[in-house]
C-alpha cells in the first residue's frame, strides 16, 4: 500500500481523477478547524485546495445553490439517488429528499431503531445506508424511501460497525470499522463476503477505474 495522507483524515469525496479530502486539524476556541486536500492519481500530486474545490466535489457545479440549503457539509452525506433526485442525510437519521431544482420533495427519518446512519450510496432503484452502532445494512427503496430490507444485527457477524459504502455493478462495498475490514456484497443473492482485511479500522473505500483508496484509521492509503 501507498500512504498518501497520514493521521487526521476525516473524509474523502472521489473524483474521476482522484479524490478530494477533508482533514480536522487543531482546536481553537472550543472548535475543530479543517483543511482540505486533493490528490491527482495521475503523477500523486498532493495538493491543500479551497473549501469551493471541496464543496463541488461533493455537490458538483452546481454546489453555491446546494450548499446555501445544507450550510452542515461536514457532518452529513449527499447521496444522488437517481431521476434527479437527492438524499440528505444526517448522524441522527434526519433525511430529505430534492429534485434538481432544489425544492424539498420528502423529509422524514431514516433510523434503525434508536441508531442513526453513516453513509449512504444507490443500487439501481435501491438506496442502502448503513448502521455502525446496529452493525447493521439497510435497504430502502429510492423513489419512496420505505425500508425494504434489512442485512445484520448485533446478533450475527455479518458486519462490525460498518461505517463507509462503495459500490461495484451491483456488488456494495461495506467498510467495517471494529472488523478491520471490507465485505462485499451481491445485492442480487444477499451473500457476504471478504474483500479485504487490514490490521486497524477501515472507514471509507474507493475504486475509480482501476485504482482502489482506503481511508484508515493511520491515514490515506493506495492499494
């Protein structure tokens, strides 16, 4: 592996020619600031870039109009959901759904139990969000948002704190930040599998083209 970005990375946000990443430095006054980065996997050029380079790769161009509504960028997830539609979702399981017009078309709760969410990523028409401290996937339908399925519990080990979600075709990626490692599911038969094992907690996995980055808990990694 290649270590490109050490302690202090919170979270990445992929891009087709890398990724851009989002770093908690020092406290001042009661509060944490940040740094973002990006990296080029085209020559690993790591470079400290603007909160705008960050907000459109989260957002994309059209991220001035995006941010205004949902001023919180650090702490929740923006997840396209297909049809022009798109999920905001935060730690206590607040959710709403836009069209691209930027008008509010559903709002409600997405929890399991009393746990709330972590990330977020579409599957054709299904969004599948995950539950770290219900160690716990679920499925829910994109154009209603109703749950449909649910995948683990704290009664199996399917998952251990599954925290960052990828997707590959119709395979989802789940990173599990106790388990130290990344299953892989197929979302056609349900079926679990090892993906890859790391000796401290993984949070996020990408893979853009044919180059795969992990976020773990030692820093920012190429495999």
């Amino acid at each position: 592996m290649k270590k490109i970005y050490g302690n202090g990375a919170v979270r990445m946000m992929a891009q087709p020619s890398g990724v851009v990443f989002l770093t908690a430095d020092e406290v001042v006054d009661g509060k944490t600031t940040v740094s973002y980065w990006a990296y080029a996997f085209d020559g690993g050029s790591l470079m400290r870039v603007s909160r705008r380079v960050y907000l459109q790769a989260m957002f994309g161009v059209r991220f001035e109009q995006w941010h205004e509504l949902m001023p919180d960028f650090v702490n929740f997830r923006f997840t396209d959901i297909g049809n022009n539609r798109y999920l905001s979702l935060y730690p206590t399981g607040d959710a709403k759904v836009f069209d691209r017009n930027y008008q509010e078309i559903w709002q409600g709760k997405l929890n399991y139990k009393d746990f709330g969410p972590s990330d977020a990523v579409r599957i054709g028409k299904s969004v599948w969000v995950a539950f770290p401290e219900g160690d716990t996937i679920l499925r829910f339908n994109a154009e209603t948002m109703r749950e449909e399925l649910r995948i683990g519990s704290k009664k199996d080990n399917a998952f251990s704190r599954p925290c960052g979600l990828w997707s590959i075709d119709n395979k989802l990626i789940v990173c599990n930040a106790s388990g130290n490692c990344i299953e892989m599911v197929d979302t056609d038969t349900y079926v679990v599998e090892r993906y890859a094992t790391f000796n401290e907690p993984v949070y996020q996995y990408f893979k853009i083209g044919s180059i795969e980055i992990v976020l773990l808990e030692s820093g920012i990694y190429v495999l």
